[in-house]
C-alpha cells in the first residue's frame, strides 16, 4: 500500500479533532510521568480523581477523538456535510475527561451532577458521529475497515451510555446491575478490538475502498457481537459466562492472525512510514488477546479479583501498543506529503523509543518488577511528546497548504 493517503473530502474536519485529541493526550502523559517517577501506582482511593484523569484522557480524550477523526476521513465522500459535528465532538469530547479531576467524588469540587452534565454532551456527540457515520454508510465502498469503524462507534456508544449509567450512580441513582464491569468489558471486546481490527485492515490490509473480505467481516462481526454478550454477562452477574465471550474473541483474532500474518512479515521495520506501527500494531492485539484469555479464566471465571500490575499491562498493551501505535500510523500516513520537510527525524526516535518504553514498561508490570517503572515511562512519555509535537506541526503544515 503506497505510504501516501490522499485528502478526504473532510480532512480538515479530521484534522481538527486529531489536533484537539493531541493536546488532551499531552494530559495522559505528563500524569504517566509523575506517576513513574514515583516508583509506584497513584493512590486508587486517595487520588482517584487523578487516576481516572489520566485513564479518561487515554481511552476517550486521545484515542476516541482520535477514531472520530478517522471516521470523517474514511466515511466522508463530499456528501453528507457534518457541519458543526466537528467542532462539537472536538470540544465536548476533548473537554469531559479533563473534567474527572475536578468533578469526581472527592476532586477539588466533587460535584457528581457536573461530571455528568459533561458525559452527557459527550454521549450527544458520539451519538451524533454514529448517526451520520450510518447515514454515509450507504454512500461509500463498505470495506472491512469501514465495517470495523462503524462497530466500533456503535459499541463506543453503548460505551458512554454505560458511563453515563455509573456517573448517575454517583449522583445518588440506584439501579441493578454490575454497570462497571460492563462498561470494561465492553470497552476491550467491542469497541477497541473492533477498532483496531478496521485501523490494521486499513492499513495493511485491503484499504478503505478495497474488496470487503468474508473473513474479515466475521471477525468483525464476532467482535462487536461480543461486546453485546459481554455487557449482559456482566449486568446479570454471571462471570463464568466471560468464557463464552472470550470464545468469540480468540476466533475473531485468530481470523485476524491468519489473515495478516503475511502482511505483518512483510512489513518494512527500518521504512519510516507508518506501516511498521501498523504491524506491531497487530503482533500487539495477539499479545492482549492471550493477556485476556489467561485473565479470564485465571481469575474471573471463579471470581476473584486479577492483580493491579496484570491490568495495568493488559491496558497498556491495548492503548499505546494497539491503538496509540495505529493513530500513529495513521498520523503519517495522513501528513506523509510535509514529512520530510517537518523533523522527519522524528520518526524513528518516536517508533523505537515508544516500542522500547511500552514494551518494557509492560514487561516489568507483569513480573512484577516496578523498581524498572522508573526507567521505561521517561523513554516512553518522551518519545511520545516528541511524536505529538512533530505530528501536530505537520497537521497544520497540511491544513496550511490545503
């Protein structure tokens, strides 16, 4: 697949959002940063508002405004004008995660009906995003990359209303049901494999306009489906049922291991594009399937609870391995034009050193070696900043000349 990925007919609505989710990314970082450098976990109880800072900027202010931008790329075909749908997502989006530090129970206000005012425009948004995504769905080439997107957002709806569910548990609202497992569980089996199955696809694969694949499209559809069953299993409070949604998971991944082993080979590591993100990417969705696989029936098919360092691994994994790895990629395949002229240096010095930090940083977790905490989070929180800057240049070099 060519390196460059010519304008959509939204790019500058992409660009936008891109550039917003950036800036809030900067906010995950510098938390990562402080946090380790003090060789150990935040409070979880004390600094809760602060914990959830940081895991709000990640998943929803960086990586979901960042698979909106990508939504109006893919889906736009000059019809269908989104309009102020934008600038909307990018404010509330961008804006409600900062809000948890100040808003959630015992934040500097504490004010529980706030943060939910705030998830609430949010929710409006994507909802927004999903109902034109819908409406154009009819208007472009249903590639699997598309296909992947549109679970994706319906999933990441159901998502936010689930956030939405448990914030007005916070304001004093009883209802029944596990609503934060679900909103986990969801969150790993329906929205971000889905996602980052439709990014690999669309960047390895067969393309935005390409062929839609059988096999692809089952394993999407076994993605999103189990997204669904993992929400009821955890509402009914059955969690030896978890192993039937892990069931559709390791066959969906193991669909996508056959169908992009070749592609992943053949991936040039020393090629400054932004297919080798792309591919490590997709060794990296192996990495968390078996992460999950052996935390499901390890722990909450009997049960108990799985340790702190096991799921702070399967996060990492899942945000910078996966998903932060394939916004990367998609970030130069979208400014590829004004690469070499804007700290085209960059690029290499982001890719090994984000690989090495995220790496390792797993790596310790898991065996338990958090001294070395220490170590990898500066590689990787530095490398990180150096590729926001150099991106976020070449988003403005690009809209400049548009």
């Amino acid at each position: 697949m060519a390196a460059y990925t010519p304008p959509a007919p939204y790019a500058s609505a992409a660009r936008l959002t891109w550039q917003v989710a950036l800036l809030v990314f900067i906010v995950t970082i510098l938390i990562g940063l402080m946090n380790g450098q003090r060789v150990g976990a935040i409070d979880t109880t004390a600094e809760r508002s602060l914990l959830l800072t940081h895991l709000q900027t990640g998943t929803v202010g960086w990586i979901t405004l960042a698979l909106l931008g990508v939504t109006l790329w893919l889906f736009g075909n000059g019809d269908g004008d989104p309009r102020m749908l934008p600038r909307f997502a990018a404010v509330t989006v961008g804006v409600y995660p900062l809000t948890f530090y100040l808003f959630y129970p015992g934040g500097p206000v504490s004010n529980p009906a706030a943060l939910h005012v705030f998830g609430t425009l949010a929710l409006i948004a994507i909802v927004w995003m999903l109902i034109w995504t819908i409406q154009q769905s009819g208007r472009v080439p249903m590639s699997v990359a598309r296909l992947g997107v549109l679970g994706a957002l319906i999933n990441l709806t159901l998502v936010k209303i689930l956030d939405v569910l448990v914030e007005l548990r916070f304001a004093g609202l009883a209802f029944p049901g596990d609503v934060n497992t679900a909103h986990s569980a969801m969150m790993t089996v329906g929205y971000v494999l889905p996602a980052a199955f439709a990014l690999v696809e669309w960047r390895l694969g067969g393309g935005a306009d390409g062929p839609r694949s059988l096999w692809g499209t089952i394993s999407i559809g076994l993605l999103v489906v189990g997204g669904w069953l993992a929400v009821i299993v955890a509402v009914i409070s059955q969690p030896a049922l978890f192993q039937l949604v892990l069931l559709l998971q390791i066959a969906a991944t193991i669909i996508f291991a056959v169908r992009m082993a070749s592609r992943v080979s053949g991936a040039s590591w020393l090629d400054r594009g932004g297919d080798r993100h792309a591919a490590l990417a997709a060794i990296a969705i192996i990495v968390d399937a078996a992460l999950l696989v052996y935390i499901v029936f390890a722990f909450f098919a009997v049960g108990s609870e799985p340790p702190r360092a096991l799921l702070i691994g399967l996060n990492h994994t899942e945000f910078v391995g996966v998903l932060t790895n394939l916004m990367f990629a998609t970030l130069l395949a979208v400014t590829a034009s004004v690469r070499e002229q804007t700290w085209a240096w960059a690029d290499d010095v982001v890719f090994w050193g984000m690989s090495i930090g995220w790496i390792g940083f797993v790596v310790v977790e898991l065996i338990g070696a958090l001294s070395l905490v220490a170590v990898f989070t500066p590689i990787l929180g530095v490398c990180l900043l150096i590729g926001i800057a150099a991106y976020s240049m070449r988003l403005r070099k690009v809209a400049a000349s548009a």
